[in-house]
C-alpha cells in the first residue's frame, strides 16, 4: 500500500467519524488538476534520455497550490498524488494561505552529473511552467532535490515571466530565501516533539531518539534535538545503512562526515547497522524521515521497541500498521503536523518576497514555534478551557492514537459531537478580489452549492 491509497485509507476514516458530505469526499479526494510530462534531456554524453514527470494540484481552495518536487526512481503517479493530497490537509492544519500539490520525476539523480541535473531540472520546469506562478502553484524541495534545483527553477522560470522570486520556496538566501527555510522541517519536527514530550511525560532532555533518514529532514533534527533539546541521538541511517551508539552519536562530526560524502555506516564514532537493525532498536522515540511505506504490517509493526513514531516523511506509516501500534499503544504523531515546518516557513518565504523585505532567523524560528505549537494544540488555541487539547492529548486519551486518529482530533471538530461536518468550498469570509493568495477564478474548484 502506498500513495493515494494511504491517503485515502486515512481520509476515510476522518470523513466517517464527522459524516462529511459525499460531494465534498468526491472533491477532496480527487485532484483538481494533473500532468504528466515527457522531460527528454541530453546526457554528457551526447545520447539523449527521457524521462517521465508530474504536477499535481490537489487542492487551490485555500490559496496556491504549494508542494515540493521529488527525484526518485519509484516517483510515480500514486506516489505524488498521494503527497499533493497530504499537503492539502498540512496547509490546512497550519492555517497558512496555501492549498496541496506535489511534482516528481521518475529519475535516480545519483546517476547523473550536475551538468545532467540542471539540464533535466530545466526542461521540467518548462514542461510545468504554464501551472505555476506565484498565486497558481509554488514548488519548494523535497527528497533529492535543494536549494540549487529551486534556483534552477527560479531561474527558467523567470526566464519566461520576469523576476519573480516568491514563484519558489526553499532557494538559497542569496536569491531570496528565508533565513531558517533549510532546516525548517527539522526543527518543526523538534517543536512538535517538545509538545508531545510533556503531555507524555518524555522529557526529550536525556531521552534517546534513533532516526532513519540523514538528510534535510533528518540530519537537522539530529542536530537540533542533541544541541538544543538535550536529546541523544542513539541511531541514524541513510539509504546504505546506519551508524549506533548507546551513548549519544556525535552528530555534528557525523554530519561533516556525510558533508564530505561519507556514508553514515562508515562513521567510526560507532557501530554500523542495517536499516534493518535501526527498527529494532529500544528507544523513546523512532522518527522516520526518509520515505513512504516504511512501517508497515508484514515488516515491523509488530516489533518496534520505541515509546512514540514521529511521522518526519510523509506517509513511513500505512494504515493497518496505524491499527497496530495503536492496539500496542504507540502513538504516532502525524506526517501533516510533524513535518509542517517546511511548509510554514515557506510560506513565511513567499510572503517576504512578496513583501520584498527580510526577516531575521529568529523572527522565522518565533513564528514556526507558535504557528506549529497552535496547530498541535487546536483547542488551546481557539481558546477553549482545557489545557491541553492538542492531538498529543487525545492520541494519549486514546491510549495510542495512529496517524489518521491524529488527522481527525486536529482537524474535526473540538467539542465531541458529530453533526455533518459543512465546509464551504470558499469559507464566507474568503475573498476572491481581496486575498492576494486567490488564485484566478479558472484556477480553484467550482462551488457545486452556490
Ligand atoms: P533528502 O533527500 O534530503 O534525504 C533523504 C534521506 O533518506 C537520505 O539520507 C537518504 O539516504 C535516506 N534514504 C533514502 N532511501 C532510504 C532507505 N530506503 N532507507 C533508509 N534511508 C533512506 O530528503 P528530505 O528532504 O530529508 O525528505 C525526507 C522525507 O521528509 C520525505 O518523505 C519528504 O517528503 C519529507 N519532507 C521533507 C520536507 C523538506 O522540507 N525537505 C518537508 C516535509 C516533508
């Protein structure tokens, strides 16, 4: 199972518990507009190769389309419609003016040069170009790509309709970038850790965390969690193995280890292991932070030895192993709550391009804390009079909670009952003309109501 059909499962589940209406299931678990592309590129070598791509707007409801572009040899269809329709609900649960997309190309960049990358990276954007745009749809990183792919793609871009920065998130500083856009999802994750920590009764000082996954999402919460959460990071991996050390790994040496190439189970200060051996290792909490699919039923749901899942990737849990841990009493905080800081904070990039103006890393550090606190804790913010009423809290009610109990509690209803659930397709205070973040009206879904 992967994809859309996680996605899907767990939407399900949501729309079931507040009857939501069946137009409104047809209209968010559908796309509302997809490519696929044909991105022919000329390897060094003269020969020509060509590659598949995709774009896919799930959902503009909420202002432009926003999602990262993934290269990965297993990027297919269902797997980027199944992240368009993640980002739908992040951006929703971050109340940021955004709606879900997602791209890919099926593609292993390992295989090829920087030449080949940027030559492949161009020709996809302009085989998408005529969906993007700053209020139409904004790409931003994601697995095997960064900041030089997005100023590759700012760079045709605006080849095409001018300067036009805020039409890409996750680009380097000098071109416009937010200060503490690269290690937003890390440190996002961090955020919400701290929340959970305290309702659970995990003080994350002290406690032992093992990651899969060393890069954006990963290696920054590696970092962060051992220098200023007082964590030990007693495991990480990456896609050829991993490194363990009971005491604490040395990250910050780890991390100008893989800097300069090395891999992670090549690193001394340790052990080398498996990813196999990663999953079963005792710790408090286990993070996923490479790709989808990962937990799962047959593999080791069954078997984890941790105190919490924390969702970094989008999607490492599928839903029957959801049911599993919950039955086992491991909570799993979310894909579209742990791993929103990325999307937060390029948000916060969009808007400073817009604005032409800069803030400070700790300007862009204070509002990821409180936009993805609030988010954790919906109740708390609405004002409502207990303390805490976040997902956290009601995952630990429930005993456990999977991701998709945690999907409902943080975007239902606070107050327990389940009368049908009427979302307008335009919320009565969205204003076409007014909001800088609506879309052309070609470009967001008809009202079947109006
Ligand atoms: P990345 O390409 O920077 O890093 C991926 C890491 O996973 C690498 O260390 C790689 O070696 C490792 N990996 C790949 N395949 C693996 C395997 N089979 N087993 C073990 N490790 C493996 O990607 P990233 O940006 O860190 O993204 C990781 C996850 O986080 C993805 O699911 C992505 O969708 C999600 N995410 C990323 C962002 C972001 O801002 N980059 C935001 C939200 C969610």
């Amino acid at each position: 199972m992967s994809g859309k059909s996680i996605a899907d499962s767990q939407f399900d589940r949501a729309a079931n518990l507040i009857n939501l209406e069946p137009y409104m299931r047809r209209i968010l678990c559908s796309p509302f507009r997809e490519v696929q592309v044909e991105v022919p590129v000329r390897m060094d070598d003269g020969h020509i190769e060509v590659f598949t791509g995709y774009r896919i707007q799930h959902n503009g409801a909420r202002g432009p389309c926003k999602g990262g572009i993934r290269y990965h040899p297993d990027a297919d269809h269902d797997e980027v419609l199944g992240l368009a329709t993640i980002m739908t609900w992040k951006t929703a649960l971050m109340d940021i003016p955004f709606g879900g997309a997602k791209g890919g190309v099926t593609v292993d960049p390992k295989r090829l040069s920087k030449l080949e990358l940027e030559r492949l990276t161009r020709r996809f954007t302009q085989r998408i170009s005529i969906m993007l745009g700053p209020y139409r749809d904004v790409p931003a990183p994601d697995v095997n790509t960064n900041p030089q792919v997005m100023a590759w793609i700012l760079d045709e871009y605006s080849s095409r309709h001018g300067y036009t920065p805020a039409a890409v998130t996750g680009k380097p500083v000098s071109l416009g970038g937010s200060l503490g856009r690269e290690e937003a999802t890390g440190r996002g994750v961090m955020y919400v850790m701290t929340e959970y920590a305290r309702d659970f009764g995990i003080p994350l000082q002290g406690s032992r965390v093992v990651i899969q996954g060393f890069g954006n999402v990963g290696g920054h919460l590696a970092r962060l969690l051992v220098a200023e959460a007082g964590a030990k990071v007693i495991a990480v991996s990456d896609v050829d193995g991993g490194v363990v050390n009971e005491k604490g790994l040395d990250i910050p040496a780890l991390l100008a280890h893989t800097a300069a190439r090395g891999r992670v189970s090549e690193w001394k200060g340790g052990t080398a292991i498996t990813n196999e051996q990663l999953w079963a290792l005792s710790c408090d909490w286990l993070v996923p932070a490479a790709l989808g699919g990962v937990i799962t039923k047959e593999h080791n749901a069954r078997t984890i030895a941790c105190k919490v899942v924390v969702e970094g990737a989008n999607e490492p849990t599928t839903p029957t192993a959801d049911l599993i841990l919950e039955e086992r009493g491991i909570p799993v905080i979310p894909d579209f709550l742990a791993n929103a800081g990325g999307v937060t904070v390029s948000y916060y990039e969009w808007a400073q391009n817009l604005q032409q103006y800069r803030w400070t890393h700790e300007q862009v550090n204070r509002e990821l804390k409180a936009t993805i606190t609030k988010a954790a804790r919906p109740r708390q913010a609405a004002g409502g009079n207990a303390p805490h009423g976040g997902v956290c809290d009601r995952a630990a009610e429930g005993g456990g909670g999977g991701a998709a109990s945690g999907k409902l509690r943080a975007e239902g209803r606070q107050d327990g009952r389940t009368e049908p659930f009427r979302l307008a397709v335009f919320p009565s205070s969205f204003s076409m003309a007014a909001s800088p973040a609506a879309n052309t009206a070609s470009d967001t879904h008809p009202d079947p109501a109006a």
